[in-house]
C-alpha cells in the first residue's frame, strides 16, 4: 500500500537518523556499493512509493538494467517504460566525481529518458539527460544533501512515483528552465517533414539510380515516414520504450 507524503516523510526521517548514526561512529567506510544500496538508497525510494522488490508491479524497478555499452544501476518504470533511471555509488565513494555525472546522464541520453538520479545517499543529484555536453551544471536540475531531505521533502517528493508519474519532476524543471521547450509531434512534423521526403528522396536516388520510378520513390518515403511517425508517437505517449532516439545516439558514437 501506497504512503502518504505525510508518511513518507517520516520513513525518510528515520533513514536520515539511521545515516546520521553511521556518520557519528565514524563508519561509513565499512558500506561498499552494495551495502549502501540495501541500507539506505533502496529504502529511500520505497519510501517515495517505488516497488524495489517487484513485489505488487512486475518489472516496475529494473536493476542492472542494461543502456549502451553500460548498465544503470536501477531502471524505474511505469507502464513498462523506462522514466527514471538511478545510478548509486557507496558511501565512501561520493558522487563528486565529474565521471560519474556523465556516466549517468548518458543513461538517459542513449535511452531517450529525460531524468536521471546520482546518489550515495548522503547526497542526491538529479539530471535532466536532454543535453549532451560539457557542461555538466547545465544538466544539473537539483541536488540535495541528507541534512535536507526532510526540510526540503517536497522537491524530494518529486522523485516519488507520484512525481514521476504527474510529470511533477518533469514541470519543475521547466520552472527553473531545466527542461527543453517541447513542440507537439505535430507542430515538429510540419517543420521538418518537408526536409525529411527531399533528404530520403535523394538517397534512395543516389543509391539506387534508374531503379525506381518517380512515384515509386514517393511512396517509398511516405511508408517509411509514417512507420517512423508511428513508432515515434508510441514512444512520446510512453505507450513503446524510446528506441529511435536510442539507435541514433549509437550512430553518433
């Protein structure tokens, strides 16, 4: 059964407490990669509503989930579509490292999942993947230490199911201007279209010369057109995993 905030919040309270502890004993050295993630990063997004142990939704929390040449550590999914993506380190490691900030936001920027979250527990950061470059603060949405968990729970609440799921995260970024500016499929189609029929008409020309008819060539590119706009809408409506944005990061590599 779901929490509520209310609850939640103090879930989170006693995880805090609980770190506070190993902090003040000064033991934080003996928790590997594994055992900060039962201890502390597992039990704080059950406490935002996620079902780590799959018990009630099948497949809702994937771990090792494998992206590109790497694995996320968690995949969060709803509907069977990846939304969130989490990378834990250990307490003793810490997630300043520059490093691992790529190696997470290039989760979601090969797998088209606009979120992803790097944390030790003693601190959260969470990215917005739509930008690939050098620039990591700019990718940077938010970031909060344990000491602010429960001061600041509402901007933590964002990472709950609920968040997730109403887009909370998603319109809080764009308030901060974290988040692209998004155009409908349909205002995008009728931008690009145009420039898409003259791009494959020309290559199918170009590597198939004398082969086709003029009218062959026309209805070549309008199938293969609407078959892309068709999978492309499956995955903007969260109906299909984003696949197409994927294939394309690995051609770029």
């Amino acid at each position: 059964m779901a929490l509520t905030k209310e609850q939640a919040k103090e879930e989170v309270a006693r995880l805090v407490e609980k770190y506070q502890k190993v902090l003040d004993a000064h033991n934080e050295k003996s928790y590997n990669e594994a055992r900060t993630k039962t201890e502390f990063i597992e039990p704080l997004f059950e406490s935002l509503n996620w079902d780590m142990r799959n018990r009630n939704i099948p497949d809702e929390v994937l771990p090792e989930d494998k992206v590109s040449r790497g694995r996320a550590d968690y995949a969060f999914r709803i509907n069977g579509v990846t939304r969130l993506f989490v990378e834990a380190k250990s307490l003793k490691t810490g997630i300043d490292n520059i490093d691992y900030a790529k190696q997470t936001i290039g989760y979601g920027w090969h797998k088209g999942v606009t979120f992803a979250v790097l944390t030790d527990f003693d601190s959260i950061k969470v990215f917005n993947c739509e930008w690939n470059e050098p620039n990591i603060m700019r990718n940077l949405v938010f970031e909060l230490k344990y000491t602010q968990y429960v001061s600041e729970f509402d901007k933590l609440w964002l990472l709950s199911r609920e968040g997730v799921v109403n887009d909370a995260l998603g319109e809080y970024a764009k308030s901060i201007g974290k988040r692209a500016i998004r155009k409908s499929i349909f205002d995008l189609l009728l931008d690009e279209f145009t420039e898409w029929r003259e791009r494959l008409s020309k290559d199918i020309v170009r590597n198939h010369p004398a082969k086709y008819e003029e009218e062959d060539v026309d209805e070549i590119v309008q199938r293969l057109l609407n078959r892309l706009i068709f999978i492309r809408m499956c995955e903007d409506k969260g109906i299909e995993e984003v696949k197409l944005w994927q294939a394309l990061a690995d051609y770029k590599e």
